[in-house]
C-alpha cells in the first residue's frame, strides 16, 4: 500500500534531477572569486569578512536576503557579467571568469562559502 508513496517522490526526484544537477559547482572556481573580488573590496574597505565567521545556515540566510554592506546594496550584483566587466581591466579573476555565467558563478562561490564555514566541511579563516 505504501509502495505508490515511496514510488511517486522517486519518480519525481529521477525526472527533475537533470535539471537539478546540470551544473555541478566548483569550489574552486568560487574560492578564487571570492579571494580576488570580496576579499579584495573588504581589504580595501579594511574590513574582514571570512567564510568561517557564520555558519551554513547563517551564510544561506544572508545569500537569500541578498543585503550586502548593511544592506546598502546586494551581494547578487558583484556575480554578474556587469560588475566583471566594469573591473576585469585591473582584476584578473573578474577577466578570468569574465564569461562565466552568472548562476554558475554563484553557485561555485556558495559552495566554497559553504565548504569554509564554521560547520563547513574545511573551515577557512584564510579569507
Ligand atoms: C565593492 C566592494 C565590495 C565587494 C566587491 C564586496 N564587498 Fe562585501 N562588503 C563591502 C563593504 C564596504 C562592507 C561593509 C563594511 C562595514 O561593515 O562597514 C561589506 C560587508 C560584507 C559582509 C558583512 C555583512 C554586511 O553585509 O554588512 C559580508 C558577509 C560580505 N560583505 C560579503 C561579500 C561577498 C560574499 C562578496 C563577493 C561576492 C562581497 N562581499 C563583495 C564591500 C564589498
């Protein structure tokens, strides 16, 4: 009787996971990005702001408010091609991944957030 519950979600799961899963995101990629583009603002701005300093659940929080500088501005805004165009010409990282698309890039960089958390699977205080 229970079969058809369990057989429904699994169906479901197996059809949408293409999708899901088209991008697999690579850490790597985002911690290159966020050293070179937000380390690089906030050692400017002579603040430190590190992946270890929150915790997954905090960092998934603040990604989804999107409210970045005590919520001036969005943290969305420093992904996309736009702000990698205005500063490729003096960041080699922005240049690099200059056409790499935004939803990629995002999502590479909250994986490394995320990997480097306090409760992440390799906390980072490296910045
Ligand atoms: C153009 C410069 C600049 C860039 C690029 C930048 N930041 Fe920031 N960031 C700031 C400033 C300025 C503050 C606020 C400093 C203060 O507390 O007065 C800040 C603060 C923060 C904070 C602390 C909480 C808050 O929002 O006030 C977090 C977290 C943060 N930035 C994450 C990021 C991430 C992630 C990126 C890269 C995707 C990034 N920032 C890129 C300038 C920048």
């Amino acid at each position: 009787m229970n079969r058809i519950h369990l057989t429904l979600p699994l169906l479901a799961a197996v059809m949408f996971a293409p999708v899901a899963q088209a991008y697999e995101p690579d850490w790597k990629v985002g911690r290159i990005y966020y050293r070179s583009i937000c380390t690089a603002c906030h050692t400017t701005a002579k603040i430190t702001v590190q992946p270890i300093d929150r915790t997954k659940a905090e960092w998934t929080a603040y990604l989804l408010a999107d409210k970045h500088n005590k919520g001036k501005d969005t943290v969305s805004q420093y992904f996309s091609k736009q702000y990698r165009d205005s500063i490729k010409a003096t960041n080699k990282a922005a240049a690099k991944f200059a056409e790499r698309p935004e939803q990629e890039l995002t999502a590479d960089v909250k994986t490394f957030i995320m990997r480097s958390s306090k409760d992440g699977e390799a906390p980072a205080s490296c910045s």
